[in-house]
C-alpha cells in the first residue's frame, strides 16, 4: 500500500505572540478580564421530566456525541465493566476524523502524551494497513498519536472496538434534551427513526462538542471570544483524486521554491520521492506562494476569502488523493452557535470549493486530471460553547506550563486562534507541556455529568489549545473510566479525586 505524505499548500499569517501581556489583548483578555461577553444565554428546551416516552436503554453509562473524545470515553468505559451506550447523530463514528475530513491529527508537541487508548488506537491502524506519515521532520512535529488515521479505516476500527468492549452504539439519534432531577441527570431524550425515546444512566457524559448535553441539564456555558464574541471560524474540507502528487511537490519546492519547512523537511521529501514514496511537506503562502495565490484573486479565479487559508494533505489510505483542510468560512460572516448562520455556511463554502478546486486543476502541475471525489458531511468546528466546570483552564495554563495531580492528559499545543492573524505560534520549549485537570471535565451543578472535548471547562484561548484529536481522545478516555470507577465505588463523577484513584486504574498520572 502506498503510504503517504501531506502537502499544506497554503497557510493563513500569523501574528507572532509577543508574551504572556500581549497574549491576553489578543486572545481575549487575561485572567483578571471579565468573561460576561462570552456568558451564553440558557439554552431553550421541553421539560421532559414528566414525558411518557418509551425507554430504549437503562444502563450505567450514557456517552452522547460519537466523535473523538465520546468514541474514547464509551470503549474506557465499558472496558472497565460499565454496560454503556453511545449515542450518534451520524452513521460513523469519530465526528470530524471521519465524517469532517479532519486529518492529519495534529501534534501535541509534548513527548509522552499518548495514553493507552491512543496507543492501542494507532496499532489497530497499522493493522489495517494504514501507517503514520514516513519521513516525518520529528524536530518540528513530534507527541499525540500518529499523523494520519485513514477515515474510512477509523471507522471500521472504532466499531470494532466498541463490539469488542459491548458498547451499544445507537446511530442516527439525534439528542434533544434532558430532564434532570435534584442535580442530576435522569434521562436524555434522543430523537431516532420510531420517534421520541429516553435512554436512563447512572452517569453521562458530553462528548457533542457543543456541550449540547450540559446546556440542556443547565450547565452553565460560554462561546466565543471574551473579546469580540466571535467564535473561531468553521470549515468546510472536501477531498479531490487523480493527483499526481510528485508533480505538486516538484512545482512548489522546485519552481516556487517555498523553502517554508526547510531544507532537512526538503531532503526527507526528495528521499522519499526517490524511492517512489510519497514526501511529507508542507508550503506556506505567505513566502514566495503567496503571489500565486494573489494573483489568482487578481484574474478574478479566486476570492479574498477563498485565499484566507489554504491547506492539503494526503491520505495514506487514498494513493493519489489529498485532502483540503479548505475553505475557510469567514468568521465575520458566520457563526457555529447561530442555527440559521451555521446553515448559511455550507451553500458558502460549497461554492468556495468549486472555485478552489477549479484553480487547482488549472493552475497547480498534477492536479490537471484531479477532480472532487469527497465533500466532508460535517462542518468543521473550531469552537462554540464551552462549559464552566469545577476548573477553568485559561492562556496563563498553557503559557506557564502548569501542572496538576488531578491530571488527565499532558499536551504543548500551542493557542491557535483562526480569528486572529499570527505571525508564529508561541511555542513551549521542548520538554515542557500543561496538563488537564480532571476537575475541568464535572461541573458544580450536575454531580453526575462528565464533559469531554472541545467543550471542556475554559477560555477561548485555552479551548484553542485544547481543542485538537489526541487531547480530546485522551479526556475522553479519562472520562469513561472515571464513570465506570464511580459507578463501581459510590461516588458521583464531579466528587472524584482523580488523583486518588490507584495509579494502575489511571489512563494517566501527572509527573508534577
């Protein structure tokens, strides 16, 4: 099988971090700014307390949302001997993995970040016949997993392991409320094919992304930025086949020469290339691409929207085929917590695909024979709501390293803020990283609620951190065990002291 490589073909500039001060004006303020502007309103809903609806599962544990850190929390959780169920609005799990086109899986940048959920994760891959990106420039790109996770691969694979862990999974059920009782969580209502249906558990947990689940149960929540209210910016990837990639390769280092990775990166790709082995690199517009883009503009082939930020990748899976983490809606346009907006933006994005891809083929070497061959099913969400839990990460977190006992996962990512234009990412030094706490995951108001993902406890800068596939594989990981512990001793989830718990029961144990 052909292994792979990605092409970034483009990228948006970024405004460089000038320290922790100037980090708190950009992101949104520091942690003395008040958070009212990103304080969201309760989220409308039916109180179905006293619904006479048919019950599909009683069981200990409830995951909604099947993506990346609700997949991970229901398999964590059956396998420590909790019956569970998985509820999926889709037909795949991994939400953005698979149904959003979301891939590679981006780096954590911290040495030892990956739990055993990830580990075990990675080897089933390579069992599938799908390997990590080769030649890899593990000096800039290094810690969370793997590179690549073939979508259709992952899906297989994530079904099998819930079947092995006897996770129930119930797909194409959407969620439309809860009913809660003394500070509880009683029963989420799910809409499926028969109709309205309630699913009983002892302990839920929020793996939407959206913290749709905590929002029902009146958790209280943010979204957006603390500064301008906006929510980063959503995407809308597609796929294109019959691309040549050498070709792609040769015209940008070649004939463009965007040395943008370097010339270690450029050694690896050609290596690679000679051995008829797809290269791993990566251009970027703002060096000497940036004209072509702009002039793509000019002849009126493209938009200034189109061009805000342009990425490519292959797919180890997929010989041939490079996935476009493109378009780019713009955030000034469209919002992922206004309904009517969100909607809006995929006839949006359609369009700029076809303006992409149709520059693509006209303009790019190996791309002349390339077509659309897949449009993702999922918006790309950066960011919307985002809960306030019993612990509230904030930028001084991931600036200042900080460490926890109660530490569920380690990550160096750094705060990336599509909304904002920055010149270089504010990287850690190697070897240092921040961790999540296990307290960022409950809340105060439901003890038997658990909240994994993007929509963890945080601000608008931390969540930016946060927010990518490993670090939200790892929490929900955390999360399924923590129910199924809780469940077995007695103890509602936002009582439990991670920290307590013996240390082999642990998915992780924080260093100090």
């Amino acid at each position: 099988m052909e292994k792979s490589f990605s092409i970034p073909i483009s990228r948006r500039s970024f405004m460089k971090l000038a320290g922790l001060t100037a980090a708190g004006a950009i992101l949104g303020g520091t942690s003395d700014t008040p958070k009212a502007e990103a304080v969201a309103p309760p989220t409308s809903s039916v109180d179905f307390s006293e619904a006479d609806l048919p019950v599909l599962f009683d069981a200990d544990v409830c995951v909604v949302g099947g993506g990346s850190a609700g997949t991970a929390a229901a398999i964590s959780a059956a396998r420590k001997g909790a019956s569970t169920v998985l509820v999926e609005q889709g037909i795949s799990l991994g939400g953005l993995q698979t149904l959003g086109c979301v891939f590679p899986c981006m780096p954590t940048y911290a040495d030892g970040s990956d739990t055993p959920y990830i580990v075990e994760l990675n080897q089933r891959m390579e069992g599938q016949g799908v390997p990590p990106f080769p030649g890899y420039d593990t000096e800039n790109w290094y810690g969370g997993g793997r590179v690549q996770y073939g979508p259709e691969y992952l899906s297989l694979v994530y079904d099998e392991m819930c079947e092995e862990a006897g996770v129930d999974v119930l797909y194409n059920a959407t969620l439309v409320g809860a009913s809660t009782e003394e500070g509880k969580i009683d029963a989420c209502v799910v809409q499926t094919i028969e109709g309205l249906a309630k699913i009983r558990a002892k302990v839920f947990i929020d793996g939407t992304g959206d913290a749709l689940l905590s929002r029902f149960a009146g958790v209280p929540v943010e979204k957006g930025s603390e500064k301008t209210g906006r929510n980063q910016p959503m995407s809308l990837r597609f796929e294109m086949g019959g691309i040549e990639v050498g070709k792609v390769y040769r015209f940008f280092v070649k004939e463009m020469k965007d040395d943008w990775m370097g010339p270690k990166a450029a050694g690896i790709c050609e290596e690679a290339l000679r051995h008829k082995k797809p290269p791993f690199l990566e251009f970027a517009k703002w060096k000497k691409t940036e004209k072509f883009f702009l002039d793509g503009v000019t002849r009126g082939e493209l938009t200034q929207d189109d061009i805000l930020y342009i990425q490519a990748f292959t797919i180890p899976s997929k010989p041939g085929v490079m996935s476009m983490n493109c378009p780019e809606m713009p955030p000034l346009s469209f919002s992922s917590t206004d309904a009517v907006s969100k909607s809006k933006s995929v006839t949006f994005g359609r369009k700029m695909t076809q303006r992409l891809a149709e520059f693509f083929v006209h303009n790019i070497p190996g791309f002349e024979k390339a077509y659309i061959s897949r449009e993702a099913s999922l918006v790309g969400v950066r960011e919307s709501w985002r809960i306030r839990g019993k612990y509230y990460m904030q930028a001084d977190d991931y600036f200042k390293a900080h460490h926890f006992p109660d530490a569920v996962c380690r990550t160096a990512y750094p705060i990336d803020i599509h909304d904002v234009k920055l010149d270089l990412f504010e990287k850690l030094k190697k070897g240092q990283y921040y961790e999540i706490p296990y307290r960022a995951l409950v809340t105060n108001e439901i003890s038997n609620l658990l909240v994994a993902g993007r929509c963890a406890s945080g601000s608008f800068a931390a969540q930016a951190s946060f927010r990518i596939q490993p670090t939200c594989m790892s929490m929900g990981e955390a999360a399924g065990i923590a129910a199924a512990w809780g469940i077995k001793h007695g103890v509602e989830a936002n009582a439990i002291r991670w920290e307590t718990l013996p240390k082999n029961e642990r998915s992780y144990v924080s260093e100090g």
